[in-house]
C-alpha cells in the first residue's frame, strides 16, 4: 500500500513538472532583431541632382551673308584667334534657273530695254543734227552782228538755243546709257548656272552700243566673290554645326567657339530644392569618370524658373543652379563642354547633433517612432521629434538619449512588450 502511494505521488510530481516545463517548450523563440546604438556626431544634408559642364561665354557664328559656304577644314576643338583665324568662306551664290514662263517674261523684258535703248540712240542723232544746226544758226547770227546787220535780242536768242540743244545732247547721250543698263539687267536676269559673270561683257557688246566703257572687263572678277568667316574671339572652336559644302542664308548659325578653361556646372535642379540652395554653398562633384571627387562653389541661382518634362511624363518646375569649380584647374580641365555631372549641393550641417538611422524611424498617428530594447531585452515604443534629414540619417531633437539601443528595421512581429533576442551591435559587442 505504501509502494502505490509513494508511485502515485511520484507520477503527480513528474506530470506537474512537465506540465510546467511545456509553455516555454512551446512558445515561439525571441525574435532575432538587429539594433543600432544611438551617438552623436556630424551631420549634413545636401540636395542631389544630375549637371552637365558648359563654357561659360559661347559664341555662336553666324553667316554674315548669304552664300555657298565652302567645306569647313578646321576641326572641333582647333585653336583659333580672334580677327585672323579664318573659319571659313562664304562664295556668292550662282544664279538659279528658270523655267518656261520666267525665260518668256525675262526675254521680253531684254526686249523692251533693248527697245528703249535703240530709241536712245536715235534721240542722240535728233539731238546731234539739232545741236549741229543751232551752231550753225549761231555763226550766222554771229557774222551778221559782227557787219551791223543782226539785232542783238536775235544773236543772244541764238545762243541760248545753242545751249539749249548741247544740254539735249547730254540729256540723250545720259539716257542711252542709263538704257544700256537695263539692258545689261535685263540680259543678267536672263543669266544660269552655267554662265559666269565674265560673259556679260560680250553679251553688251552685241548691238555696238558702248557697253565695253561701262562695263570693262578689267573691273570685272574672273570668279564668284568670296567673303571670309573670321573668329572674333580667341580660344577654341567647340562645334561645326555647319560642315560640308551647303548653301546658307543671313543669320544661319554656323559654329560654337569658347574657351573650353572657363567652366561652369549647370544643374537644372527642382524648384522646392533650388529654394534651400544658397550661394556660396559647398556643392560636391562626381560621376565624371575622373578619379577623384572635384569640388565646387554656388555661384548663382537663377530668380526665373521653367517647366521641363521628365523621362516619365511629368511637368515639373525647374530653376537652373550654377556652380564654379574650386579645385586647382588642371584636375577638372579634361573635361569639356557639355559633360555628364552628378552634383551634391550641402545645404545644411552641424558638427554635433543626436541622429538615428532612417531604418529605425516608423509612422504611427502622424507620429515618428523608434523601438527602444529595455534592459530585460524586451521592447519599448517611443515617439521621437525629428529635425533634419538625409538619405541615411534623422536628427532627433526630442524622444531619445545619447547610448539608447533602437531596433533597424522593425517588422510586425515586434510590439510594446515583446522579447528578443539582439544580434550583435555593428562595433561586435554583445547588447545584452
């Protein structure tokens, strides 16, 4: 009786022990959580945005006339002086053919100088046998007066007419010549391609008229008129917009020439950025496949925004942002004119400010929290105020302490009360 009781009684205190060990058998193990220890230290957040390089002063060359613009022999990035490098020539242009109607309209219009300018002729024999006669009449009256036998009023009317028909003569022999040259437009009207202006002379000559003296062939070009390019400033020719052999008109652009040592970034940075920039701001440049990072100063920010689309459809504001280099020149001057730049523009730094990785921060009732690891490993929910921020870290103003233990990246497991287990802190130490 007295071995079923000590059994019995043994049997109840094993099932009461196993009773007692199966909650912690079965609960789910402590959450493995990665922390971050809380410190202070420097801080600064910048703005980023992608740039390209540019001369500051380009000057683009336009045609000064209108032309066919010989083949461009200098090359991009050739050195030229301003007043004596000659980019290129500008030849005067052929004339252009016509058809049927203006050929009939043009022949007729040769017609009608040629025409007017025979009645000239004519006019000059009217006028010659007129002048001839009152010379003549002249003389007459002139030995009359002479013997007495002539009044004085018919010798003075005698000359006046005498004058009279001199001035008619230089009148007609002025309108033969001023027909002539129509008749010269007329015919050049009538010029193609194929014919230069050295052929005009003989054209004039046809009809025996003086055309040669008008037009002698010793003030006339044995080729098309040429008219040189020149580089009106001194540096470097930066693009050939116009290359081969092509015709241009007044005013068409032609080339880009600067001095590729005077560099500036653009950055076309958006609006709500560009209002935290400041000039004199430090700005840190990379991406530019050179070894080193460069660095540079704001030297302006425009006042004038505009609108520009994104890769994705999106109308945004833009303000264009421009920065010096302030590095020693021969580091940044392997770039050129138009080069890719990845900019960062600090816009605000301290040298001692609480901070909390960004990871750690969740939103909860338009609150920022952290979860806090107590001492007995369990976890603690905090609402912090948050000041500055980058793309890394928080400042926090309020809510936390120098040396507090935050959880990275908090997933749904975690809750006010909650054990876990932490892994190690970044520096190796065990945070328990």
């Amino acid at each position: 009786m007295r071995v079923s009781l000590n059994r019995t009684l043994f049997l109840g205190i094993a099932a009461v022990a196993i009773i007692a060990a199966l909650p912690p058998l079965l609960a789910p193990p402590p959450s493995l959580i990665d922390l971050h220890l809380v410190t202070r230290g420097s801080m600064q957040v910048s703005v980023a945005e992608e740039g390209r390089t540019r001369v500051k002063d380009i000057y683009t060359v336009s045609a000064p006339i209108s032309g066919r613009l010989q083949r461009v022999e200098l090359d991009a990035g050739d050195p030229v002086e301003a007043g004596v490098t000659v980019l290129t020539q500008i030849v005067a242009p052929q004339p252009r053919f016509h058809d049927l109607r203006e050929t009939t309209e043009l022949q007729a219009r040769l017609a009608s100088a040629e025409a007017q300018r025979d009645l000239a002729a004519a006019d000059i024999e009217r006028a010659r046998a007129e002048l001839a006669f009152a010379e003549a009449d002249l003389a007459r009256n002139q030995e009359l007066a002479n013997k007495g036998a002539a009044a004085r009023r018919a010798h003075e009317l005698a000359q006046m007419d005498m004058r009279t028909k001199r001035a008619a003569l230089v009148v007609a022999q002025n309108n033969l010549a001023a027909k002539t040259a129509e008749v010269a437009v007329a015919k050049a009207e009538l010029l193609a391609p194929d014919r230069g202006i050295t052929d005009l002379p003989i054209a004039l000559d046809r009809n025996g008229i003086n055309a040669a003296a008008l037009y002698p062939a010793s003030e006339l070009p044995a080729s098309p008129p040429t008219s040189p390019v020149l580089a009106p400033i001194s540096g470097v020719l930066l693009r050939k917009i116009v290359e081969s052999e092509t015709s241009v008109t007044v005013g068409d652009s032609l080339f880009d020439l600067g001095d590729p040592t005077k560099l500036e970034v653009l950055i076309e940075m958006l609006s709500e950025d560009a209002v935290k920039v400041q000039v004199g701001a430090v700005a840190l440049l990379n991406g530019t496949g050179i070894d080193s990072d460069l660095h540079g100063i704001v030297r302006r920010v425009e006042p004038y925004g505009f609108t520009k689309v994104s890769a994705l459809g999106i109308e945004e504001q833009r303000v264009n942002v421009i920065v010096d280099f302030s590095d020693y020149a021969p580091v940044w001057q392997r770039l050129g004119h138009g080069y890719r730049v990845d900019v960062s523009i600090v816009v605000w730094q301290a040298a001692d400010v609480l901070k909390v990785p960004l990871g750690a921060l969740f939103r909860q009732r338009n609150n920022w929290f952290v979860y806090v690891l107590e001492a007995d490993d369990s976890v603690s929910s905090r609402a912090v105020e948050i000041g500055h921020t980058n793309s890394l870290e928080a400042e926090v103003l309020a809510g936390l302490n120098d040396g507090a233990r935050v959880i990275l990246h908090p997933s749904d497991q975690i809750a006010d009360g909650t054990r876990v287990t932490p892994r190690a802190l970044p520096d190796g130490d065990d945070t328990r």
